[in-house]
C-alpha cells in the first residue's frame, strides 16, 4: 500500500465523520420516532388449572416494591417492504423459522428455492456457491443490514464460509438477471436478556455450536453477541475442516437516531489433508449512523473495513506458517428508506476502495400496492476503474383479477461484472436480459396454492464463480433459453399434513454450465402443535427430488487453451431427504437427514467430487430469557 493510497483512505474515514455527524444532528418530533417492533411471542408454561383453582395467590410481602423492567429502546429499523412470495420471486425466513430450520450453511436454505441450484464442493467446509437460472460469478450479492460481503480474491463469495448463528431474517429476492440475499442480524426485542445455546453432532464426523447472547441494556445500549464453531473430518473423513467465528454489535440509540458497531470475524481452516488447504481470517467492521425523521422515512450512513489475511500451513518440522496475502477493502455507503401503506422506496449509494470492485454503485428500489394491483423495480449503475460502467434493471408487476388470483410479469436486463484478483485477467462485464409472466391463485380458503410461470433468458456469456473448484475456468458463451416452472402446496389435513412441490424445466435446454435442464421437488410435510397449551409442536418433512445432468463446467480447462476439452457432465440424480422438529416449551430438538438412500448411488454437485453417504445432523437448540 503506498503512502498516498493510505493517505486517501484516511481523508474517506474523516470525510464521513461530518456526514455521520449531521445525520445523528437531526431533530425529528419525539412522535416521530418509529414504533418498536412487536416482540416475538414466547413460549411460556401455562398454569395448571387445578392447582390454579385450588390455592390461592401469593401476597407479596410488606415493604418489598416490584421494580419494572426498563423498556428496550430500539436501534431504528430501515424499512423492508413486502414479500410476496412465488409471484414476485421473492422468499422469506424469520426468527421463528430459523428456529424450526437446522441448515448448516446458507446454501442448505436456498436449495428450497425453486430454480436454485445449489453446489457444494464437499462436506460442510468445502466451497459452496448457488445460481439462480444459471446466473454466476456477477450474479450473486450477499447484503448484511446493508453491508455488501464482497468477495476478496474471487468472483463469489463462499457461502461455506458465511456463519449464521446472528442471523434473524434472510430474505431471497430471485430475479431472472440476480441473485439477492439480504440478511438482518439479530438485535434485543424485549427487556430481558436472551440466550440461544445450539449444539449438533453430525456425519461425517461433525460438531457444531453456536451460542447468542442479546442483551437490552450494555453501556447505555443494546448489545448483541454471537459465536458459531463447525468441525469436521469431511468425505470420507478424509478432509478435516473448520469454521470458528464471532460477531458482536452495540449500539447506542434513544429510540429516534443511533450509533452502532458491528464487528465479524471469521476464520476457515482446511487441513493440509483437505482439498485447497488454507487458514483465512476475515473480519468485517462496521460503523453506522442511522436516524428515523419519520415513522417510515429513515436514513444511515456507515463506513465498513474488510480485511482478510491467508497463510499456508507450514512445511513438516517448521513452526512458521507462511502469509500468502493480507488484503483489505474500505466500503463507505449510505441508505434511505421510505414506506407507507402503499409504497416503499429504498435508495443506495456505495464507494469501495478496491480496483476490482465497483468505484461507486448507486441504486434505487420501489415498490407500490394500489387496490389490486402491486409493481415494483430497481435500477443499480456502478462504474469501475478502467473499464467503464454497468448498468443493471429489473421491474415487476401484479395484478389482481378475481378473488385468491393473479397474473404476474417480471422483466430485467443490463451489465454486470465479475471482480477479479489475478492481475493477468481482465475484468469481463457479462449482458443478460430476461422476462417470466405467470399467473397464481389460492383455493378453498387458502387450503391450496399453485403458480406457474414461462420464462425466457438470454446471455453473451457466462463466467465461473472463481471458487477454488471451477477457478481455472474461462468466460463461456451462453445464448439463448426458455423453460416453464411450477409451484403447488395443498393442505391434505388442515393443521396436520400438507402436499407442497416444485418443478423447473428448461423447454429449450441452454445447456448452461451450473444450470440443470430439469429439476423438480416433492415433500410431504406435517406441523402440529396438539397442546392447548402451545408448548408442544412437531414439524416433520419428508421430500424426494430430481436435480437433472448439469454440463458445461469449466474447471478443467484454462484461457490458455487453444481448443478446450470437452467439459464433464455431472449425470442427474435424485435425492431423499428428511427432517425432524420437536419443540417443548423453549427446548427444540432436530434431525436433518440429507440423502436417506446412503451409499446407494454416488450423488455430485461438482465434477469429480461425490459426496459419498448421508449427511446428517442431529442436536438441540435451548432459548433461555433472563
């Protein structure tokens, strides 16, 4: 780093003190201040009626006073706007839902996605990426409460390497040209402390924990702390990995306007006896101002530092481990979010120092509901160093037409590009457009749901995702395709058993790499809580799914090449999984059972890597308030 690029970098932090300054500085009516969020409901024990009926109340001794519990005073929420579901492509997971969920990574979520295909390069630890209608490397954002994780020396971020013991809400907006994953971070609701221990053993011969502590009141504001650790021997017990990481927030905040830091750290271990053998810390740290000068009108701007520092392990007898690369990236950004009962605006404005990342990304979201009908859009400009500027759209709408029905239509197209690392490779920006119309309906009072939708997709070309498993890859010409999809669920035993399936299937096979020409989904599920009490609730799913013959991977092959080989084809396979909630009270045990049909037949998401035998996760996860 030279003195006059860390001489710039300090002029970026001091020029957005006044900025965070001004916006802390302004002077909303009290009444404006936004209104706390509607705490989750707890699970409690009810009395017992007999012993209730038959004793009587305590008196509470003389000269003792009840001391309230001091209110939470929340740090301001910027708004979200709806999720509409299938319709809009758009899907959701709240606190409750995590909590009945046992991914183990967020690519075990996104598999439920219709027109997702998820791959992993092993057993846990091992690289995983996720493309949506075979969108890549310049598809793909990870946003964390308005953070972008960008990807230090790749083209993807792995998500084998995204913890998820602080997440409180995920929510997936699945556009034909992009793939967005926008989390929320967990934060005190109510005024007493919350614990949530989770703890599973899995196989291949794996363990895991994660631990969060949130607390209302720390040095005049809600603290935040979370620790997640996953261990294992991997395929075969052959490739010994690990994943330890920690994340805290603070936040300072009288309910109106904030203060708050964030801090992330995470460090991946792969054994010298693990494919791409590596020890990489990352840490992320964050500093935002937010002020809400309305009930739905609410701003921030935050400055972020991601640095990232590799190292090999050290030869047999040396004690030293070598460092490979200790990189950084500073991202100044700010955010405004307007909502009301009809529209919800949202705009975005980012300056990242790194070369091979966008300069400067500006970007503004809307999206209106009027009666019956509901549209929406987004536009993203970013111009980068020495290669011009991308540009990026997608709009959307929905219309009502007779009770429980719509029709629905989604458009998109423009540029994006890749980050690159290598500094013999250029940065290639790839054009992409598409459209996908449909219609959706809900039957016998909400008992059954369905939606089907043509869509179409046209690209110039396709470039890996730069992870270890496809990062000798090169850019790929794609052209055109079109393909029909379909979502139904239908309730069989109202609060018991439901039927709920998914199918995607490419009419005019693009024979895309990452993008299978079929894939469908099947799952029987149950969820019942059979106490009046509400203390007991059992959740089980049994699904069967085909994921088709992906060709096309690049893995083999270089730019060097003057005639690549053919690429390898990964052949289809189906897939039989199960899973387990019981819940009691604050006490929920689990089992997630992927692939019951075991060492049958050798399932592959990538070439040459099969993942051999079930993997399996069983444990509990332990609420405890106070």
């Amino acid at each position: 780093m030279t003195p006059d690029s860390r001489g710039s970098r300090r002029r970026l932090w001091l020029a957005a003190l006044p900025l965070s300054a001004t916006l802390l500085a302004g002077l909303p009516v009290e009444s404006w201040g936004q209104v706390p969020p509607v705490p989750p409901v707890r699970d409690t024990i009810r009395a017992d009626t007999l012993v209730a009926d038959t004793l009587p109340l305590e008196e509470p001794q003389s000269g003792m006073d009840t001391v309230p519990a001091r209110p939470v005073v929340p740090y301001p929420l910027m708004p979200a706007g709806p999720a509409a579901g299938f319709a809009a492509g758009e899907w959701v997971w709240d606190r409750d839902a995590l909590l009945r969920e046992a991914p183990t990574s967020l690519a075990d979520l996104l598999d439920r996605i219709p027109g997702v295909t998820t791959f992993r390069a092993g057993t846990f630890v091992q690289p995983e990426a996720a493309a949506a209608f075979g969108g890549t490397a310049t598809r793909t954002e990870i946003e964390v409460d308005g953070y972008i994780l960008d990807p230090v020396d790749a083209g993807t971020f792995d998500l084998a390497q995204l913890p998820l013991a602080h997440i409180r809400e995920v929510r997936v907006q699945r556009r034909l040209g992009l793939l967005r994953i926008r989390i929320l971070t967990d934060y005190a609701t109510e005024p007493e402390p919350y614990t949530r221990v989770e703890a599973g053993i899995g196989q291949p011969a794996a363990n895991m924990f994660r631990g969060v502590v949130l607390a209302p009141h720390v040095l005049f504001g809600p603290f935040a702390l979370a620790v997640e650790r996953l261990d294992t021997d991997g395929a075969g017990r052959r490739e010994p990995s690990s994943l330890f990481s920690g994340w805290a927030k603070w936040a300072w905040t009288d309910g109106v306007r904030g203060l708050q830091l964030d801090f992330m750290q995470a460090t991946l271990e792969r054994e010298p006896e693990s494919p791409w053998p590596l020890h990489r810390t990352r840490r992320d740290m964050v500093v935002r101002a937010r002020n809400a000068f309305s009930p739905g009108l609410v701003a921030e701007v935050y400055a972020g530092r991601t640095t990232v520092a590799d190292s090999l392990f050290p030869p047999p007898g040396d004690t030293i481990s070598p460092r490979l690369d200790d990189t950084g990236i500073t991202q100044l950004g700010a955010r405004l979010a307007f909502s009301t009962g009809l529209a919800t605006i949202r705009g975005s404005v980012r300056y990242r120092d790194a070369a091979s990342l966008p300069r400067v990304e500006a970007g503004v979201e809307a999206d209106v509901q009027f009666g019956v009908a509901r549209a929406g859009g987004e536009f993203v400009h970013a111009t980068w160093d020495g290669t011009g500027a991308t540009s990026y759209f997608a709009a959307h709408g929905e219309l009502g037409l007779l009770p429980g029905t719509s029709i629905f239509a989604e458009l998109t197209g423009g540029s994006r590009a890749a980050p690159h690392w290598r500094a013999d490779e250029r940065r290639i920006a790839t054009e992409r457009n598409g459209w996908r119309a449909g219609a959706s309906a809900a039957l016998f009072n909400g008992r059954a749901t369905a939606g089907a939708a043509a869509f179409g997709v046209s690209q110039d070309m396709s470039w890996p995702f730069g992870l270890p498993f496809d990062s000798a890859g090169y850019p790929m010409a794609v052209g055109d395709g079109r393909g029909l999809e379909a979502f139904g669920r239908l309730v069989v035993v109202p609060g018991w058993l439901a039927l709920e399936s998914s199918i995607v299937e490419w009419t005019d096979a693009p024979g895309w790499a990452y993008t299978p020409a079929r894939s469908w989904r099947t799952a029987l599920e149950t969820h019942l809580v059979p106490l009046p009490s509400g203390n007991l609730e059992i959740l089980g799913r049994m699904e069967a799914g085909l994921r088709g013959a992906v060709g096309g991977f690049p893995s083999i092959a270089t730019a060097d090449d003057d005639e690549p080989p053919p690429a390898p084809v990964v052949p289809s396979a189906w897939r039989v999984n199960g899973y387990l909630h019981i819940r009691v009270i604050d006490v929920r045990m689990f089992l997630r059972w992927e692939d019951l049909l075991g060492n049958r037949y050798e399932v592959l998401d990538l070439p040459g890597r099969p993942l051999r035998g079930p993997r399996i996760f069983y444990g509990v996860k332990w609420v405890l308030w106070n």
